[in-house]
C-alpha cells in the first residue's frame, strides 16, 4: 500500500525538516513539494539542497490572500496515484512511525481515512507539551468545536478524490474539511498516536502554548478517568 505526502512551500527555513521528516518514515513513503510560485523557487532549492525529492514550481503564489496551502491541497489530490494522501503544512513535521501506523490502521479496520493526534512545538521544534484539547477529531475541543490538523490526516486516494475540492477556502477551512470528513465518510478513527509536530508561529493565527496549557487543564477536569483518544 503506497502513500505520499504533500507539502506546500514558499520556502520557510522549515521545510528541509518538513520533508527530511518524510523522508525517515518506517515504512516508503513518496514527498511532493510544491513551491508556491517562482518567486520562492531559490528558497526551496536552498532548503532542499542535497535531497532527492521532487518539486512542483506554480507559476503563480495560489496561497496568497488567506488561502495558505489549502488550494494545493485540493488540487494536488487529483495528481497523485498513490493509495494514501497526506498532507504536511512546511512549519510541521512527523515522527518516523506516523505514515506506517496510519495505513495500518486504515488496512486493519477498513477505513476510509484516519488521522493522528499531535504534539505542541516551539518554532525550532522543542517539545513543549501534547495536544489534548484542540485537535481531536470526534472528540469536541475544549472550545467545543470540532478539529483535525492539516497535518494529522491519512486518506485513501479514492475517497479523497470526492472532497478535496472542499480544501478551496481561506483561513479555517481545516474546520471546513474536518466536518465534511466526518459527515460524509464516517469509517474513520483516531491512531491514539500523537506523531505530528505541530510547531508554534506557523501563521498570524497560530494560537499560543498558553492556549494549549489551559485548554489541557480544563480538559483534565472534564476526562476524570483519562483521555479516550490517546493510546500512548
């Protein structure tokens, strides 16, 4: 079972762990950077000097004006042949077992797509604590709204093909998509996993590690017994 992960870029000094962190996967994992417009095409090759993977050069910045990566996203899903897609926003990074414990799951119950918890980072990628009260998928957040990171999915090709246009949106369109998922293509769950590295700063609306602390706090209070979406 084959999957690649996409990765937008306009360069961020970030990148090169981004797709190194695609690169160490436990199981053959293909990486697609798409460089989003010329102007960055000298940054990435920076970045990426001394790695074998390949680029995509936009002709144009189609993130521009709020959209981020999300039109890459939905375009880039028609484009690819692998059986699994996932998605890598270039401030973020995966642990080795993350790509391998996604199709696993996904093969062992059938699903149509999954999705894994995350880890709170600083800029430079220093852990600084888990994610317990944001993105949880079926589980509300503490703000009792529903999320799922970019990040944190794995979907088979054939169902991604029928809502990657959902991607087409500004900022929250991952809230977008996260319900759409959940609605539509409901064999789904959770890896228990906490395997992406969701670094602080990546956008102007990036929260805090205060909101993840307090977030955290309040939701001890409300899972006396322990969290149910974690398994490590």
């Amino acid at each position: 079972m084959s999957a690649v992960v996409l990765i937008p870029t306009t360069g961020a000094p970030s990148l090169r762990r981004a797709v190194e962190s695609v690169l160490a996967q436990t199981v053959p994992t293909a990486c697609y950077v798409v460089c989003d417009g010329p102007q960055f095409r000298a940054q990435v090759d920076d970045a990426l000097r001394g790695l074998d993977v390949p680029v995509c050069v936009l002709p144009r910045n189609v993130g521009a004006g709020g959209f981020y990566g999300h039109r890459i996203y939905a375009a880039f899903a028609h484009l690819v042949d692998e059986d699994h897609v996932l998605f890598l926003d270039q401030d973020n990074f995966l642990s080795p077992e993350h790509v391998a414990q996604c199709i696993d799951l996904i093969a062992a119950r059938r699903l149509q797509w999954c999705y894994s918890l995350r880890n709170i980072c600083t800029p430079e990628g220093e852990f600084l604590c888990r994610d317990d009260c944001e993105s949880l998928g079926k589980w509300p957040a503490f703000t009792n709204s529903h999320l799922i990171d970019t990040s944190s999915y794995c979907v088979r090709r054939e169902v991604l093909l029928q809502s990657a246009h959902v991607w087409h949106g500004k900022w929250g369109q991952d809230r977008v998509f996260a319900q759409v998922m959940m609605q539509n293509f409901k064999a789904f769950d959770c890896t228990g996993r906490y395997t992406v590295q969701y670094c602080l700063g990546g956008n102007e609306g990036s929260v805090t590690k205060e909101f993840f602390e307090q977030g955290n706090a309040q939701m001890l209070q409300r899972y006396k017994r322990g969290f149910p979406w974690t398994k490590a």
